[in-house]
C-alpha cells in the first residue's frame, strides 16, 4: 500500500508539469504537494476507488473528476479531499456511472484517445491541460485551462468525435 501511495506522489509531481506563467515556483509546489497529498489520501480511505478518481490542483482549488459506481464513492471522496491540508477549495466533478464490460472498456480507450487527438491537433501542448476519460460512450473533460473558448471549443470537438453520446465539459477556467 506504501508503495502504491509513493508512486502516486511521484506521478502527481510528474503529471504537474512546467509552470503556467500566472503560477509562481512556490504555487506549483504547493499545487503538486496538495494534489499528491490528495491522492495518498483517496488511496488510503476505505470506500474511495482512488484509481477512478482523477485529482488536478489549482492554487489550492481542487478539482475531482473520473467515473465512480456509486453516489457514496463520490460523496466520500469529497469529504477526504476536504480535510487536506492546503486544499482551498474542492470541486467535485466525478460521474456515477456503472460497471462496463471489457469490449466496452476497450471500445472507451478508442474513444479517449480520439478524443484526446483532435485536442492535441487543435490546441497542441496546452491540450494537456485537458483530462480525457470515457465510460460507456461518455467523454468527460475536466482540468484548468486558459479561457471559456478553449472551454467551449473542446466540448464541440469532443462531441463530433464519432463514438461519443455525451459530453460532460466540466473544464474550469484559470
């Protein structure tokens, strides 16, 4: 368990990436330590599917998302994100969806990555801003970016994406 919670820290500290220019040194350290402190936190709590859950940390606002099998599942990830030290805000952007089969798990892993392409086409580097994930056809996006038009145009993209039935866009603006 240990284990897991170290490689999680050290994949938060990866997955921050290079400082936004609005960002200090000092914020992104923060925001880095936050978010692996939040998901350490998620590994370790009972009744929360960590590996589900998709943690990104802005200024100390913290944002959930993924897919979830149950309403208690996100309600308790809410509630463990919310005692972390550092952790301003909490923004719980996590679905309740079912199980998938695996044909319909492969056929997600399609989806994202089509989803994610076209991003990465229009928006280059800053398209990783943008989370991607898919469950039985659902594309959800969340993250931090720069503005609402970046907002608004990859909800349009994901949504012409052949494949996808919903679009759950719950990207925050910087």
């Amino acid at each position: 368990m240990k284990l897991r919670i170290l490689v999680s820290i050290a994949a938060a500290l990866v997955l921050a990436g290079p400082a936004q220019a609005e960002k200090t040194a000092g914020d992104v350290i923060d925001d880095s330590t936050v978010n692996a402190s939040v998901k350490a936190k998620l590994l370790d709590t009972k009744g929360t599917p960590a590996m589900d859950i998709n943690v990104e940390t802005y200024k100390g606002i913290v944002q959930l998302s993924g897919f979830v099998e149950s309403a208690d599942a996100k309600k308790k990830a809410g509630e463990v994100t919310k005692d972390v030290k550092g952790v301003k805000e909490v923004r719980n952007s996590i679905s309740v969806h079912p199980a998938t089969s695996m044909g319909t798990k492969l056929d997600d892993t399609v989806l994202t990555t089509k989803v994610k392409s076209k991003l990465i086409e229009e928006f280059g580097a800053k398209a990783n801003e943008i989370n991607v994930e898919s469950k039985g056809g659902i594309v959800q996006m969340a993250g931090f970016v720069e503005s609402k038009d970046m907002m608004k145009k990859a909800g349009e993209l994901a949504a012409a994406t052949e494949g996808v039935s919903k679009v759950e866009n719950v990207l925050i603006v910087k």
